[in-house]
C-alpha cells in the first residue's frame, strides 16, 4: 500500500521523496533502453527510407509512440492506403493496451485524474513490463517512480528514431537485424521477471503454456495482432478459471 | 510537411491515447470483482509470452540448416534470466546469441 503526503511517498515499510522515487523509475527503465534504441533506431531508418521528414517521424515517435504501430503506418502508407485503412490497423495493433492499462488500474485506485491519464499516455509493452513487476512486488506503484520510469523511456524512444532518421543507411544490415531481437529478449526478460514476482508460480507457468501455444498455432493463419489479443484472453480465462476451481475445491475439502 | 499524414497521425495518435488511458482512467475509480482482478492478473505473464511467440513464429531467422536462430538466443536468454534474475542479463545474453549465431551460421 502506498500512502502519499505532499512530498513523501510510503511504500511497503520505506519512505521515499518523489525525487527519489522519480530516480528509481528512471533507473528501473536501464535495461530496457537498448531495446527502445535499437527498435527506435529501425522505425526512425524506415521512416526515412520510406520517404517521411524528420518532423512527421518525430509526430510520429512522441504521439504515437508505439513501435509495431509505426512499422505499420509507414509501410501502410507507402503502399498507398489512406487515412481509414491506416488508422484501422494501428488501432487492431494497439487493442493490447486495452487489457495492459486495465490490468495497471488495480493500481491507480488513489491517483488524482492527471496521474492517470500521465500513467496511461505513456503507457507501452516495456514500460509494462517493468511496471507489472515493480507493483507485484511492492503493491503499488507511486506516480514519482511511475513517471521517472516513462519519461526517460519516451525521451529515449524519440532520440532513437530521431538518430535512425538521420543514420538511415549507416549501419550494416547483419546488425540491425540482431539488434531488432532485443525486443524479443526485452519480452522473454519482463515475462521471467514477472513471474519470479508471482506468488502463484503454477497458474503463472500455466497462462504462459496457453499463451505461447495458442499463438504459435494462430499466428500465420490470422492476423499477428489478433491472435496475441486471443492468446492473451484465452490463457488469463483459462488461470482464472482454475484458480477458482482451486479455491472452492480448497474450501470444500 | 504533408498534411493528411499529419492528421492521420493525429487520428492514430488520439485513440492509441484513448486506448492507452481509459481503463486507467475508469476501471481505477470501480471496485472491480474479484474474478475480473483475478483475470486480470494473469494478464502480464499472458501478453509478454504471446508477444514473445508471435516474434519467434513469425521471424525465425532460419540458417540453410533448417536451425531458427530466433528461437535458440531465445532459449539462451530465458536461461540467462533464469540464473541472473536479472532484466538486463537477460537481454544482452539474448542479443549476443542471435549476434554470434547469425555470424557463424548464416
């Protein structure tokens, strides 16, 4: 539980300034700045290969501020679809926040209104990651330590693709393409943090079984987005559900 | 600078914000049921491990040996965070294995 006074924040038995706070957040997101500069970096390159000025990628890095969905709409766009198609398909992609942002609510119960739309704004796969992690073990997630953790990730982001926009076609591509993986090593290490911070390491194990199976079996027949939406809805009903069972087997016996 | 980019980044950029802050914004103001706090715990592991498939599946990084690069630095970096513990262990493990294999064996 944290509890907040002017400038003090109490979390677990530990009190902290914001500023202190804020620092923490800033260095909780170290690990994950080699992805964002590798990942920035190639969506700021294939912006510029695709055609696009520095300033509409830089629109593009702050406000829309999510990877997949830039791929998207640079090569959307440069296929020669328009608005509607465009904003259809970042939208499909972007669905997973849905269930990121509702999943960080159970924490935002005493934030004031402009902490939440900061801690949603700023929201994405990484910052989730760490945020999911850091609230399990602690209970709570102060807005200090919140935004330390999103703004060095979002400055991190627009410098990557502003420097991949202007290096477009310096780097070899053998190296671009291994770097492009830390994203998938970014994932495997939020998902193994997050479950060494459970405290229901069976059922935890068991929703990454559904979840991996049930997107390695979609994934090629439908769209990649929907089949991670799916995946993800189908592994958290099926935990749930044996949770409950479990716990009313539990009280019976 | 074009100017239907510009407001298709403006379009895309709102409802990502919108999709992004919303349950934040509402779902922290209900008490939730205890079912749905359930379900939504499971939400993090879930996501992370179909993100993860959905790369490996979909960029395999196949070597003319039929090996998928991907999926083995994989492998190597959920074993470097098994024993470092450590966010930042395991992404550098990872890296340098898709790096090293890609160089030996493509």
């Amino acid at each position: 539980m944290v509890t907040q006074n002017s400038s003090t924040y109490d979390v677990g038995n530990e009190k902290y300034s914001a500023a202190a706070l804020f620092r923490k957040g800033v260095v909780a997101c170290g690990p994950t700045v080699l992805g964002y500069w590798s990942i920035g970096f190639a969506a700021g390159a294939i912006g510029t290969l695709a055609g696009f000025s520095l300033g509409e990628i830089c629109a593009l890095a702050g406000l829309l501020y999510a990877g997949s969905a830039q791929f998207l709409f640079y090569s959307m766009h440069g296929t020669g679809d328009g608005m509607l198609p465009i904003v259809l398909a970042v939208l499909l992609v972007n669905m997973r926040y849905l269930l990121m942002s509702s999943a960080m609510a159970i924490y935002f119960g005493n934030a004031r209104t402009f902490e939440k739309v900061i801690g949603g704004a700023l929201l994405t796969d990484e910052t989730f990651g760490v945020a999911a992690q850091y609230g399990r073990r602690h209970g709570a997630l102060p807005f200090a330590w919140l935004l330390g953790l999103n703004l060095s990730a979002w400055i991190n982001w627009i410098v990557a693709n502003i420097a991949g926009a202007l290096l477009a076609s310096s780097l070899p591509p053998a190296l671009t393409s291994g770097l492009g993986f830390s994203l998938v090593t970014m994932f495997i290490g939020l998902l193994m943090m997050i479950w060494f911070a459970s405290r229901n390491r069976k059922l935890e194990t068991l929703t990454i079984a559904v979840a991996v199976a049930a997107t390695a079996v979609s994934v090629g027949r439908i769209d990649p987005s929907v089949a991670i939406l799916a995946a993800t809805v189908l592994a958290a009903t099926v935990a749930t559900v044996l949770l409950r069972l479990g716990r009313s087997g539990g009280r019976e016996s | 600078m074009n100017g239907e980019i510009l407001s298709t980044i403006a379009v895309c950029a709102a409802l990502t914000l919108l999709v992004r802050a919303l349950p934040i914004v509402f779902l922290s103001r209900m008490r939730m049921p205890a079912v749905l706090l359930d379900w939504l715990g499971f939400v993090p592991s879930a996501i992370m491990a179909a993100l993860v498939t959905a790369e490996v599946v979909g960029r395999p990084a196949m070597t003319p040996s039929g090996i998928s690069i991907s999926l083995v630095a994989t492998i190597v970096a959920a074993a470097a965070g098994a024993v470092s513990r450590s966010l930042f262990a395991t992404i550098v493990a990872g890296v340098a294995a898709f790096l090293v294999l890609q160089a030996l064996l493509m």
